[in-house]
C-alpha cells in the first residue's frame, strides 16, 4: 500500500467525511486509485457533495461543464494536485 502524503490524506479525510463513508477509513484510499466506477464506486451526486465540500474547506469552486473535471476527479492523487494548485 502507497503511504499518502499529507495533503492527500487531507483531501482523503475529506472525501471520507463529506461521502460519510463507512467502509474505508482515509488512509485506505490509494493516491492512484479511480474515485469513480471500480474504485472507491463513487456516483455523480457523490460528486456534487465532494465539489461542495471542496467549496466549503478549500474554497474552490467545481464546476460541472469544466471540460477537465473527467480528469480533476480521476484519482486522489490529481483531485489533491488541482487542490494544491488552485488554493
């Protein structure tokens, strides 16, 4: 298992906390694992709820049309980088 960094196991608590996931604790989310599908399984209404507790800590705006978001949520890994670059 790839230890995270702090600020992905940062974004991770927050995923854990804002999904109010039950069956894996923040340190179990791998830095490459997809968010989305055969990953964590995460749906788009869980997506809404990450931009909107994205919004609230970090004060980073997500936005549905951005023709990156495909890729900004793909990983841990990458929503903590657009994170980072955009605080």
């Amino acid at each position: 298992m790839e230890s995270l960094s702090p600020n992905e196991l940062e974004v991770a608590q927050l995923i854990v906390e804002t999904l109010n996931l039950e069956e894996i604790s923040a340190e179990e989310i791998e830095p490459g694992t997809p968010l989305f599908r055969d990953g964590l399984g995460l749906d788009s209404i869980d997506a809404l709820e990450l931009s909107l507790g994205i919004k609230q800590k970090y004060g980073i705006q997500l936005k549905a049309d951005d023709e990156n978001i495909t890729e900004i949520f793909s990983s841990l890994s990458r929503l903590t980088r657009f994170i980072q670059d955009n605080r």
